[in-house]
C-alpha cells in the first residue's frame, strides 16, 4: 500500500488543491467556449443580415428607378444602408467585447470575411455610391451593374456564413466534449478523495476506535500499527504509549492501593493527633496541666517511652523542666534547670531546628549526656515558639533506636507551634486579668480617697475641735461639735454603703435593661425621687464585662444626682441602632455650669471624672451637658460593633 509522506493536514489541503485546479481549468475553459460561441452566433446573425442588406439596397435602386419623386429618399436610406453595411463589416473584422460578437478566428473564416470585404469595397459598394452621384439615365446603367453583381456578392456572403457555422458547430462539440469530461473528473475525482480519505483518515480512525474499546473491555495488550508519519501516525503511537503505561500501571495497582491505603492510614493519624491535641490546648486551663495534657497525649501518640517539657527564661537564657514522664529523679535532679550552651535542648532554642540523635554516638554538642546514662537510645528535641518566639522545648526518648521520619518531624513542629500558642494566651489571660484587678483596685481606691477620706478628714477636724471645747468646758460647743461629728459619721456610712453597693452591681444573665430598672427602683425608694425608663430599638446583647461598667456609670450618675442635684424627677433612656449604643440618665434638677465648676473641690466633679474613664476603658464616649436651673443629662455613645459579643 503506498503511504503519502508528511502531515495529514498537508496532504488532505494538497490533494484538495490539485482538485481544485483541475475543475478550475476544466470550468474556464468552458466559460472561455461560451463566451466564444456567444460571439460567433452573433456574428453568424451580423453576416446573415449583409445578405438581406444587400438585396435591400438592390431593392432601393430599383424604386428609385421607377419612381423619380421620391428618388430624393430613396437615396438617403440607400446611404444610410451602405453606412449601416460599413459598420457590421467592420465589426465583423474587429469584434465587438461588449455585446459579445467576434467572428471565428479560423483560416478559412477570415479568408472568406476578406473576399467579402474587397468584394464590398471594390465592386459593390462603389457601385452604389457611382449610383447616387449620377442622373436619372446613368441610374439605369449603374444599377444594372449592380444586379449583375449581387447574386456573386451575396453567395460570397452566403459562403462566410456556411464557414462560420461550421465552426459553431465544432465549437459546441468541443465544449460538449469538455462538460463530458468534467462529468467524469467529478466521478474520478470523488472516487479519489473517498480513497484518499479512506487510506489516511477512515481507516486509521476505525483501527484507533477498535483498540479503544479494546482497552475499555480490559484488553491492555492491544496496540496499534504505525503505518504512516502524520498526525494519525502520532496518535496511534500515543496509544500504544498510554496502553504501555497503563498496562505497567494496572500491573502495579496492588502495591500502589496498599502504599496510598497506608500513607492515608498515616495521614488520619495525624490529623488525629493534631485535631486531638488541637482541641485539648484550646480549652483554658493553667501552664502546668496545659504541658502536662500535652506530654502525656504526645508520648502516647508517638509510643515514647518518657518525655518532657521545658520553658525558656530569656533573661537568664535558662531552661526550667516544667512537667516530666517516665523520667528518673536522677535524670529530673540533673536537668530540671540547664543553661542553654550545657546540652542539645539548648541548640534547638538558638537555631530553632528539632533533633534527632542516636545516643549510641552523641554529636559533640551533647554535654550532659543524661540521656545516655538513663538507658535512652533516641533523644529528640523540638521547640515551643509563638509568633517566632522562643517558649520552650519539649522532648520524646525510646529506649529502642527508632527513626523519626520527615512528616513525623512536621507534625512535632506544628504540635509545639500550637502549644506555644496555648501558653502564650494563658499568659495573656493572667495578665488580663491582673489587669482587671489592677484598674478596678486602683478606681476603688480613687473613689474611696474622693469620698470616704475626704470625710474622715472631716471628723478628725471635728474630733479637735471637741476635745478643744471639752478641754474649755464649753459644753454647748462641745455638743454643737457631736452633732457634727454624728452627720459626718452617718454621711462616712452613707458612702461606704454606696461603695458596697456600686461595686457589687452585676448584670444578671446580660439583662441590662432589668438592671437598670431595679437599680432606678432602689433610688426611687431610698430618695423618694420619681424614676422612669424607656427603651427604643432592638439588637443583640452586649459583651457582660461592657454591661457592668454602663451600670457603674448609671449608679455614679444617680448618685451624683442624690447628692448634688435637688432633683424631683430622674428618666434613664436607652437607644439601640445597628451603628452604635446610647444611654441617656436626665434630671430636672439645679444644673450647674461645667466650665465654671471648681475642679478641686468638687467631688461631683470627681464623679464626672470617674464615668468618662469607665466610658474610655470599654471604647466609649461620655458626654455631660448642664446649665444652671435646667437639670443635667449624661450621655454614654458606644459603637455597637465593639460592644457586642462576639
């Protein structure tokens, strides 16, 4: 079988092109011998009509000769007829392209086509024109000439004619001929292609479509013949490539399930561990148990025979062992503390890289050798860190020699990043907390100093003052002074129960607005002062340590208002939007000028002071607004993102 050379794409457009060349050429030939034959009918009808002409002009003498009034017209169409003869003779010589007309270019035609033309000019036509220059008696004479002329004329005519439908003829035949041939190179050609497309196309396809569902019925031994360098060539050779591996590959599969069903074994155990210790350290709880927690589901995991935690001081770049298992006192006395230069624990703190050593040869770095005395053949290290910062080290030893891989080693490392977190968020919350217990301390002993000393000032003032009049026996001033005294000590006695109370204020189950109404309810009981409440819009409640410090804030306002005010009525307005929360406490008291208001000995000013850094502390804004004779309003603004919980 003869096999085509090259692409396929360049055969299929080679083989198309050479087609397409041959109908081309056979279609313009045809069209050629069309337009051929158009112009020589045309110029077989142009001929025929020079015999009529002719005999026409024979027929104008003769009417002129029998009728002389109107030989003056006769003569003008007689010169009309020979003008008219002149042009189709000359366009039977020329060709006409625009109508199509062109006489055959045959030897025999246009040796015809000169005989009528030097008969024309040379014996007819001047006869005609010797006719219409002379008189009524050489008329005669010409036209006899004429006549005697016409019938050799016109059979010259006649023969012009027979020569050129001879060549129609010949003509038709032959591009009858050429049709019949396309007719043919259509068949031959579409035969061709269906052959041609059969040996490159349709049987590679079938063979390609025949290993295919070979290979879907599990016949991986099948391949395909390459028979030729095109594009089908390729592709049957990726076919048996792809049947190769596949077949090497189902050979394999076996092994390949059971190392992939192994190595997903060993995946789902890790992210056991991991979830299982993840979730271990996110639970709250102190250093110790959080390390302890963590050593003991880690040995377990990793099947270690002990292990280790220990944390980094960075002043004294000391290591402390915080929690042990399966250790010795021996091996506990000896490294409870160590300096980071004494063993390898301290090497994996400088570099932040985990170890891995066989005790049987100890690097030069192990110092202490503790590991070796206590019977451990491996010993590892891997760091605690939180953010890139040192925290500690914790350790697994085996007694047999056992191989830490690689995955194992990621999985330690992110395990010891996760305990790092855990200890470094313990630690934000103790120093959270005494944080908390800091400020609280520090705004109790500041309203203390502004309202419980101040007072106990007063009364060793009037303590004085008594023992001065006891000492002159003045007894009504001494009395008038026990008076005092006895205010001062009930107004001490005032404030520390307010204290008590204020800083015993809790929101119940974040109930904020039922807070506030039973706080306006002991007011309105212990002062007598008319309380209302109103709330407007909804929306999620607030963080509780929020809700506390906005109760402290409405307890320093009425109290404020119980002191200071004169006040007969007291509103406390909550407004909740999507943005931001506000509370509003107004009364219709006294008021009082800010400005002008003395700031050192005011403790309504104090008390002011106290709600603004309780506003500050919790991300709010506290705005008080006053004027003399028309009460006051305290106005708490808190961006609602903030505020919420989370």
């Amino acid at each position: 079988m003869f096999v085509f050379p090259g692409k396929l794409s360049r055969k299929i457009v080679g083989m198309l092109f050479v087609f397409f060349l041959v109908a081309l050429s056979a279609i313009a030939m045809t069209l050629y011998l069309s337009w051929k034959l158009e112009g020589v009918a045309a110029a077989i009808n142009d001929a025929g009509s020079q015999r009529m002409r002719a005999y026409r002009m024979a027929h104008l003498m003769s009417r002129g000769l029998d009728n002389r009034a109107a030989a003056t017209a006769m003569a003008a169409r007689l010169q009309d007829e020979v003008e008219r003869f002149d042009l189709v003779l000359r366009d039977l010589q020329q060709g006409d392209p625009e109508r199509p007309m062109a006489a055959p270019r045959e030897a025999v035609v246009q040796r015809k086509l000169l005989a009528v033309d030097a008969a024309w000019r040379t014996t007819v036509r001047p006869l005609v024109v010797n006719f219409l220059g002379q008189g009524p008696a050489q008329r005669q004479t010409a036209f006899d000439r004429f006549d005697g002329e016409l019938e050799a004329f016109v059979g010259s005519i006649n023969d012009l004619v027979l020569a050129m439908e001879h060549d129609y003829a010949a003509n038709t035949r032959f591009l009858r001929g050429v049709q019949a041939g396309l007719i043919v190179l259509a068949a031959l050609g579409t035969v061709l292609l269906i052959r041609f497309l059969m040996q490159l196309v349709i049987r590679p396809v079938s063979e390609l479509h025949a290993g295919i569902r070979r290979m879907a019925s599990n016949d991986l031994a099948v391949r395909l013949p390459v028979k030729t360098d095109d594009e089908l060539g390729e592709l049957a050779k990726g076919f048996n490539e792809m049947a190769g591996h596949l077949q090497a590959v189902y050979g394999t599969l076996e092994q390949r399930v059971s190392a992939k069903t192994r190595s997903l074994a060993g995946r789902n155990q890790e992210l056991g561990i991991l979830y299982e210790i993840t979730a271990f350290l996110s639970e709250p709880a102190p250093i110790e148990a959080l390390c302890q927690g963590f050593l003991s589901r880690i040995r377990a995991a990793m099947a270690a025979d002990a292990g280790a935690v220990r944390l980094y001081t960075a002043d004294t770049e000391t290591l402390y062992l915080l929690t042990h298992e399966g250790l010795s006192a021996d091996f506990v006395a000896c490294e409870s503390e160590m300096r980071c230069g004494d063993c390898l624990c301290g090497d994996v703190i400088d570099t932040g890289m985990p170890i891995a050593v066989d005790t049987a040869n100890p690097p030069p770095g192990m110092k202490l050798r503790t590991c070796v005395r206590e019977g451990f053949a491996t010993a590892t290290a891997f760091t605690v860190q939180y953010d890139r910062q040192r925290v500690g080290v914790f350790n697994l030893y085996f007694r047999a020699s056992r191989p830490v891989s690689g995955q194992e080693i990621n999985l330690l490392e992110t395990l010891g990043q996760h305990l790092g977190v855990a200890i470094e968020n313990q630690r934000l919350r103790l120093r959270e907390r005494e944080l908390a217990v800091s400020e609280e301390r520090n705004l109790l002993a500041q309203e203390l100093h502004d309202s419980i000393a101040q007072g106990l000032a007063f009364l060793n003032i009037q303590v004085q003052l008594l023992q001065d009049s006891l000492r002159k026996g003045d007894g009504d001033e001494a009395m008038q002074t026990a008076g005092q005294l006895r205010e001062g000590v009930q107004e001490s006695y005032d404030h520390v129960r307010e204290l008590l109370v204020h800083f015993r204020a809790k929101v119940v189950q974040s109930d904020l607005d039922s807070a506030i109404v039973a706080a306006l309810e002991k007011f309105e009981a212990q002062t007598g002062i008319t309380t209302a409440f109103e709330s407007h819009g909804s929306g999620g409640p607030l963080d509780p340590a929020i809700e506390i410090q906005i109760m402290h804030i409405v307890q320093e306002s009425l109290s404020n208002i119980r002191k200071h005010a004169g006040a007969s009525r007291v509103t406390v307005a909550v407004f909740r939007s999507r943005r931001e929360f506000e509370l509003r406490v107004d009364d219709d008291g006294t008021g009082f000028d800010p400005l002008n208001e003395p700031r050192t000995k005011s403790d309504r000013h104090v008390g002011l002071q106290i709600m603004c850094e309780r506003a500050q502390r919790i991300g709010g804004q506290c705005q008080i607004t006053s004027e003399p004779g028309k009460g006051a309003r305290v106005c708490l603004i808190l961006p609602r993102k903030q505020a919420e919980v989370v």
